[in-house]
C-alpha cells in the first residue's frame, strides 16, 4: 500500500471513529440522522440571500465612511503642508527664506531643513492615503 492509501484509509477509519464516538455522546433513543443537515448556501432561501445582501451594504456604507475620513485627513495635511512650505504666500519656509537678516528669524534659518524634511513626510502621507483611496475604490480592487 503506497503511503497516499494509507494516509486515505486512516483519515476514513478516523471520521467512522468520530462517528460512533457522536453515536455514543448521544441519549438513549435520539437519532443520530437527525444532525445530518444540508449546509446553506446563497440563494438556497430568500433569508441568506437578504442577510448578505445587508451585510454587503453594511459594509460599502462603512467603506465610504472610511473613505470620506481619510479625504478629511488629506485635506487638513495638504492645508498644514501648505502652511509650512508652500513655495510662494505666506508659508513658514518663505516667510523664514525670505526675512532680512537683522530679525529674529535669522535663527530660525537653520530649522529650514527640518521644515522641508517635516513638509516631505506629510506630503508622502498624503500620497499614501490618496493611492489608498484610490486603489479601494476600484472595481477591480479584490482586498475587501
């Protein structure tokens, strides 16, 4: 017997002994066939069909919810990125890059590079929750 029969013949021998082990837990005079039920399936009744149906619209109503928080997200980010490093306004870079240098903010020259690295990573977070957004909200997108 090669070890794919054997390994066959085991699992068999295995399911007839949870069986009568089934059997035997039961009370005297209760039918084990009783517990043999079909397993349900979608489309089987009416019920499954509209529990998934209203577990699927749960679900998308959730999905743009989440969707619409993170598009807030990325509006407040883009609006503060913009504060501290929009090339030409009021931004703190400009305003820092742009000052004569008699002020106070000669001392905060040297923090410019911390602005840009600040304004980088936003903008990257940015990105990252737009791709994110956008990648879900494709019809193609299959991780839900």
């Amino acid at each position: 017997m090669t070890k794919f029969e054997s390994r066959f013949f085991r699992a068999l021998n295995e399911q007839d002994e949870e069986q009568q082990a089934f059997n035997q837990s039961l009370d005297k005079g209760t039918d084990p066939n009783k517990f043999n039920v079909p397993p349900v399936t979608p489309g089987d009744n009416g019920e499954v069909s509209q529990h998934t149906a209203a577990a699927a619209e749960a679900a998308a109503r959730q999905h743009a919810e989440y969707v619409q928080q993170i598009q807030g997200w990325v509006s407040k980010l883009t609006e503060f990125n913009e504060f501290l490093n929009a090339p030409t306004g009021n931004s703190i870079q400009s305003i820092i890059a742009n000052s004569p240098e008699e002020t106070i903010l000669k001392e905060l020259k040297s923090e410019q590079s911390r602005i840009t690295r600040a304004a980088t990573e936003i903008a990257s977070l940015v990105q990252k929750f737009n791709s994110a957004v956008t990648t879900e909200s494709s019809p193609n997108f299959k991780g839900r």
